[in-house]
C-alpha cells in the first residue's frame, strides 16, 4: 500500500492493537495485548514496519506516520524476543532513526507537522534507551553519550561539546577516598583500606559506585574514540590514552605484472595482491562456447566433476550427456516421471557417480553409469542435495503444506526424517531449497534451523526480512545467508548485509573462496519491466565485497560452476520461440575487440561467434596445457585460493591492460605494448606455478 492516508489509518488501528490504552484495566487483559506485539513480530511486522519507516509520504503525514511507526515499535520491545530482534538489525536503529528525524527540516515543519515531529523525537529517544538497555544487558555497562549523540542534530552536538569543554569539573576530594577505600577493601587489602580510613577520617560503608567501574567508563570512553576499534583488548593502561591499533596497509600494486614480479622475491602470502588479483580474474569473463539442440529443449544444466562433460536436463525429460570439448552428445535417456514433466534441476555428487534430477513434483536419484536405474523415488519434492560428507543422504526440498523438507538415505531407500514447524506456513517459497551444514548437522530451509540430532522440531526461526528469499549455509560453516543477511549460526544474530547477494541464488566455486549471485528468475512481464535483471554478480565469500557485475542478453534460467573453475555456464530461453541456449563462459579471459573509427575498441557479436570457433580448434591442447600452467596459492589463514590462470592468454590480457593504464602517456611503452602477448608468457615462464594468490 502506497497510499499515504491509508498507511495513516492503518498506522493508527495497529497503534490501538498493540498499546494498552490504560494502565488501570485488568492484569488479565494485558496478555491480550502481549500475544499481538508477539504476533506482529511473529508475521515479518518489524520488516513492514522498517519499510513504511522509509517510504515517502506527502509532507503533512510524514512525520505522523513516522511517530506512529516508532510507537508501534516501542510498545513491541516490551516483549523480549521482539527488543532482541530490534538490537539485531543492520543497519542499526541507532543510525537509521536519526537520519530520518534530520531529512525534516525544522523550519519547513509547521502546525501539526511540527508537533508530530516532536513526537516522533521523543519517540525515538525511548527506542534508543530501550536499545542501549537491551545491549548494556548483553555487553556491560556502555556510556549514554552513543544515544544522545544518535540522537542529537549536528548543530546541538556542536552546541553541547562547546559547553561541556568550557565548564570547569571539580569533584570532592573525601568522595574519591572512599572509592579508592572500597577498592582497596573489595581486593581484599584490608590493612592498607585501614590505614587509609584512619588517616583521612573517612566512613568505610561506602556505597556509592565502585572504582572498578569508574575506570571502565573512562576506558569504554576512549575506546569509543578509535578510529578502528575492535572487540577482543589486551589489559589497558591507565598511564596513557588508549587507542586500537590502525590496520597494516601492505605495498600491493595495482598492477598485475608488478605483483607477479614481486612474487618470485618476496613471501607468497600478502592478502592484499590476493585481493587484487582476485578481482582481476573474477572481473573478466569471455563467450567461449554456445550449445544448442533443435530436438532438445534445456532446462537445467550441470557439470561433471571430470569437467570434461555437461548434463542436461530436457524438457521431454530426457537426460542427456555432452562432452565440453567437441560439444558432441555423448548420450541421451529419457527418464520416467510420474508427472511427464521435464527436469527442472540437476545436481552431481562429488564422487560423480550419482545425480539427483528435479521435476515439478518430484525428485529421482539414480547412478549416472545407469540412468535407467532410479535409486530413489521422492514424491512431494522440487529440489534436492546430496550430503557433504554422507553423499548417501538426499535432503528433499518438500512441496507440502505441512512439511519444508525431508532427509532420504540412498542406501537404504528409506525415509529418515521430516522437518516441520510449529509455525504455519504462511505462502510457499519457490525460491527454497533446504540446504546441508557443511558438517551435515543442521539443516536450513526457508529460514528455519533444525539440527538433525533434535528431532523433527526447529531450533531457531530466523527473520525473512524479504519475501521469497533464499537461504544457504557458508562453506565455512559460521555464517548463515538469508537473502542479503549474514547472520551467526553459532549466536543467530544478525552480523551484516550485504546487498550483491540481494534477490538471488547463490553459487560458490569450487573451493569456496568465491560466490556467483544469479538473480531470481522472474516472469514474462518483469522481464519486460526490469532490463537489469540480467546479469550475474561476483563476490568475494570472504570479504562479501562486490567483485563485478556481468551483464547477459537475456534472463538467466540456470548456472553452473565448472568444478576446476575454468568455466561457468549459462541457460537462456528465447523469447519469441521455444528455444534453449546453454553459454559457456571462460573466467579470466577478455572480449576481443576491433577498432572502431573513432578508434576506440568495441566487441561484436561476430567477434563472439568468432572465440566460440577459435576456442573449440584450441580446447584440447588446452585443456593439456593447462594443468602445468596454472598454480594455487594457500593462505595463513588457512583458505586456499584458487588461481588458474592460462599464460597465453589470462596472463597476456591482464598484463598489457595494466601496463597500458599506467604507460599511456608514455610513446616509447605504447610501441612495446605490441610485443605484450610474447613478454606476459615469458614472465610467467619464471614461476609457472605461483599462481595469482600472491
């Protein structure tokens, strides 16, 4: 609802429905009013809420809609899972309810607006207190001083620093004895305590705020001041001023050939040329084949673990196998479903011995030596995955109203669990797919923990602040990610956001360092609305930091990491008839270009045609070649960095590009940028197996 004197009212009917409207009815009655502050927080009110806080209103309702969010919200915190689920937001209400206080100007606020306004401040204010109560609770003891200055415009913090700077501080010198008195006591230094009572006359029952505590607000404060704090200290001192230390910058080059120079001389291990050769690899995709099939019309698409093969799913649901090579049909079996449909989704197990098929309503596993054979037959499903370390476990992705998934033992052919909830299922979330822990202990599907040692009952509901989003365990094991939240598997809260991962499916590469966002596919109207949906996003797992973004023609129907990381692939539809394309893309590598004739360089879709020929004649001696031509690189940190790079061509491309941007004014460097391909492999003929992890 967009309209704002709707959202007014309605704004006001939740206000009577969550706020007692006196405190003399009957105790009674008050559980009335907790169950819906629960319910509201229970059915994805607080996301509602937060996204009429930022909706824009017509300026005479503004302010009241706002107030009457912010009432909404602090009656909601009198309950405790609702102020833990406030504390936990990203970003933090501290910062965000100040930002909207201050897009109101003072002087354009007037009449009722103007009192509003002043509500809506007050408002804030007991939210902030709510919230600094809940994290004092969990954290210590923390200064005010972080509210007042949320809360407080730049001009009165201004005003107050003058004043506090100018007032003289004097503080009784009796007072601070019998502190230092009643430290001395509470260490247990009895005669030195006595000592000090006897010389300075003063009472030993002290009991005003000890010592201890004293400190540690002065301590906090200077911690406050850092520019860099962090969260685990060393004991402080009190003879100085405390202050974090600044992050090491590392000498990293931007450019790929200083680095890789560098590289034979000095230790292996910087992060920072990780980084940037990461985001040099990952940043450059080239078309280097194009598969289609008059008789077959694709749906799905995976490849084996050989990575010299692709599977298909058809729409006649038939199975088919191609090799990657020579793009040739190596075979083809149809499979017997229930339903007749085509298969929507594959997945290959790491030992490539057996693949899960995905139809509407159904899931089959069977050998791919024999693919006639089904292993298991799971109704009621639309996806599915095999275990990470018991591959003979299916985690089923379930289609029934009553359940979100069921586990299956390949082995056996049995059943072995069904995961349901408490909680019903308010509509279905196509986009779902239950997916394993790392360990395979805990279980997620539609943002909903189990732990398989428990029983079929959740332990942990996290909060979808997004409709129909998708959710995945990191390969580290640690994080959670729902949609764009990151949150803590082992503290369920809420850590970051990160807005590459918004809307889409997550793809990791082969040894996780780095995460492929599809976006979600939509319908025919969207993606006539919505030209941006197509492209795919790379994102460093570690970081969460935004690689790069690809664009495609056309909506991306399917994804797939070649399991070596030499590839990802692609599925289209065609728009105007029935017509699948599968596109190969090769990582690291570059569109070809042609000069222009305002002599700039642009690719063509004739260049791309052009690759995908050039790329066939050259894929077997390639794929050859490669194995000696590309190095891994392991961390301190123990995560391994994939860095394949091919030294004809990734290494040639990278390495005229950056000495291109850094020798372009320079006449002498542009003449011996035409010998760039030969110089670049004779440079990574000196360490061949370095790689690019640096």
């Amino acid at each position: 609802v967009t309209d704002t004197n709707t959202v007014y009212r309605s704004m006001n009917v939740l206000c009577s429905l969550v706020i007692p409207p006196s405190s003399m009815i009957p105790a009674d009655y008050f559980e009335i009013w907790k169950l819906v502050r629960l319910g509201t927080g229970a059915n994805d009110g607080i996301r509602m809420l937060l996204s009429i806080l930022h909706m824009a209103h017509e300026p005479s309702l503004c302010d009241a809609i706002r107030a009457s969010v912010c009432k909404v919200l602090l009656a909601m915190s009198k309950e405790v899972k609702n102020k833990n689920d406030l504390a936990r937001l990203s970003p933090p209400l501290p910062k965000v309810l100040p930002d909207l206080i201050n897009q109101v100007k003072e002087k354009e606020a007037s009449g009722v607006a103007g009192r509003d306004h002043e509500v809506l401040r007050k408002c804030v204010q007991e939210i902030l207190q709510v919230l600094h109560q809940c994290s004092t609770a969990q954290k210590g003891d923390i200064s005010d001083m972080s509210i007042h200055a949320a809360s407080d415009p730049t001009d009165r913090r201004i005003e107050k620093a003058g004043i506090v700077e100018s007032t003289p501080i004097e503080y009784s010198n009796k007072e601070l004895l019998q502190v230092v008195h009643g430290y001395l006591t509470q260490n247990c230094l009895h005669k030195a305590a006595s000592a000090l009572q006897a010389e300075a006359g003063i009472q030993g029952n002290w009991t005003g705020t000890s010592l201890d505590k004293i400190v540690k607000v002065f301590l906090k404060q200077q911690h406050q001041n850092c520019a860099n704090p962090i969260s685990t200290l060393p004991p402080l001192s009190l003879k100085s001023t405390h202050c974090c230390p600044t992050p090491s910058t590392t000498s990293s080059s931007f450019n790929f050939a200083t680095r890789l120079f560098n590289r034979s001389i000095v230790a292996r291990c910087n992060l920072s040329n990780r980084r940037f050769d990461v985001g040099a690899i990952y940043s450059r995709f080239r078309l280097a084949k194009t598969l289609r099939d008059e008789d077959s019309h694709f749906l799905s698409t995976a490849f084996l673990r050989d990575g010299e093969s692709m599977l298909f799913g058809c729409a006649d649901g038939c199975l088919t196998q191609y090799n990657l090579n020579t793009l040739e049909k190596s075979w083809s079996h149809e499979m017997s479903s229930s339903n007749d449909t085509g298969i929507s989704g594959i997945r290959v197990s790491r030992d490539n011995e057996s693949v899960i098929c995905w139809f509407h309503d159904e899931l089959q596993v069977c050998p791919l030596d024999n693919p006639g054979h089904t292993m298991v037959s799971i109704p009621e499903a639309y996806a599915g995955v095999f275990g990470n370390f018991n591959e003979h476990y299916i985690l089923a992705t379930s289609s029934r109203e009553e359940d979100y998934c069921r586990l299956y033992d390949a082995l056996s052919q049995t059943e072995v669990q069904t995961f349901r909830s408490q909680q019903a299922r308010k509509t279905h979330n196509d986009n779902n797919i239950a997916s394993f822990h790392p360990e395979d202990n805990l279980i997620l599907s539609d943002g909903i923990l189990w732990d398989v040692r428990c029983g079929s009952r959740p332990i942990h509901w996290f909060d979808k602040l997004f409709e129909g989003s998708a959710g995945c365990f990191h390969p580290g094991g640690n994080e959670i990610i729902i949609d764009k939240e990151v949150w803590d598997v082992r503290k369920r809260g809420l850590l970051f956001s990160c807005p590459a991962l918004h809307n889409s499916y997550i793809h990791f590469s082969p040894l996780n360092d780095i995460m492929y966002a599809v976006r979600h596919a939509v319908d025919d109207r969207e993606e006539e609305e919505e030209q941006t949906n197509h492209w795919f996003k790379v994102v460093d797992s570690s970081t969460y930091q935004h690689i790069h973004t690809q664009p495609t023609d056309r909506a991306i129907v399917n994804f797939a990491v070649h399991p070596q990381d030499r590839y990802v692939a692609l599925m289209h539809h065609s728009d105007d008839i029935m017509e699948s394309v599968c596109k190969v893309y090769t990582i690291g590598r570059v569109k070809r270009s042609v000069e222009t004739a305002d002599g700039e360089s642009a690719s063509t879709e004739e260049d791309e045609e052009d690759e995908e020929d050039e790329e066939l004649e050259d894929d077997s001696d390639e794929s050859e070649d490669e194995s000696s031509e590309s190095g891994r690189v392991t961390t301190g940190v123990g995560t391994t960095v994939v860095a394949e790079v091919r030294v004809g061509t990734v290494a040639a491309s990278l390495l005229s590009s950056s000495s291109e941007e850094e020798d372009s004014d320079d006449e002498s460097d542009e003449e011996s940028d035409e010998d760039s391909d030969g110089e670049a492999a004779a440079v990574f003929e000196l360490d061949p197996g370095a790689g690019v992890g640096g």
